[in-house]
C-alpha cells in the first residue's frame, strides 16, 4: 500500500474511569456486548487464538498487549485471510474517558460503504458508553 487511505475518527466520552473502559474494552469476551457485528455471538479462546462467529465467517481478533497508554488497537483475521487493523484509544478525561476509534476505507469499499461503517461503529461506541456510564455493570477484569 502506498499513500494513505480516507479515515473517519469516531469518539464519545464514557462516564466510567479510563482504567476500568480500557479493561472492558480489551477483553474479547465483552465484544459481543458492545459491537453490534457480533451481538449473540461467544469468543472463546482456542489454541491460544481469540475466535468467534460472525455474519462473515470464524473471524480471529487480536488485541495489542495491554498497556498504559489506552492503545487497544486489535487486528480481525477475515475468514478469508484479509487482517482489518481497528485502532482504538482509551484517553483518560477528567473522571471519564473517551474512547477513540479510527475507521479506515478499505480498498473493497465505496464512500458509501465507509459511510455505513462509520454510522455502525458509532452506533457502537455509544452502546459502549450507555453500558459503562454511570448505572452501568462494572466492568470485567480481562481474561487474557
């Protein structure tokens, strides 16, 4: 790939601290709480590999290793090969946070297809903060 590709930077600020986001975020487990795409679905770890059903296919997700900086960037291996990078931030704010997620055009896609993916991960996103904000469950420690 050279050059660089159209990207839409989608956030929202969660009344939850910025710790306690980060560890919800980065436990595969509580992505079908959040991520509509795989609402219903179980990640389980198999051979030391996150894996789950989706409307595609067996996807893998990866998460990059824990840090203290909020970097919770993960990859999700297609059914077909093809690795989509999510770059996702959690930035402490105050007694909050917010959480930052870059959605990139991949080379498939159409305005119009980044478009409903921005609209869907913003959707997202804000499942997230209404699930975690104040009155929500507390997070779960990450299981990996």
């Amino acid at each position: 790939m050279t050059g660089t590709v159209p990207s839409t930077h989608v956030a929202v600020q969660v009344a939850a601290p910025a710790e306690a986001v980060y560890a919800f975020v980065t436990d595969p487990t509580n992505l079908p709480r959040w991520a509509a795409g795989l609402a219903g679905a179980t990640v389980e770890l198999r051979e030391g590999r996150w894996v789950t059903d989706s409307p595609m296919g067996e996807v893998e997700i990866a998460f990059a290793p824990r840090n203290e900086h909020g970097v919770a960037d993960h990859d999700v291996t297609l059914p077909g090969g093809e690795v989509v990078s999510n770059p996702l931030r959690v930035l402490p704010n105050g007694d909050g946070c917010d959480v930052l997620f870059t959605v990139r055009q991949r080379p498939d896609m159409t305005p119009e297809d980044l478009a409903r993916d921005v609209a869907a991960v913003r959707q997202d996103l804000e499942r997230l903060a209404a699930l975690l904000g104040a009155g929500g469950p507390a997070p779960t420690a990450p299981s990996q």
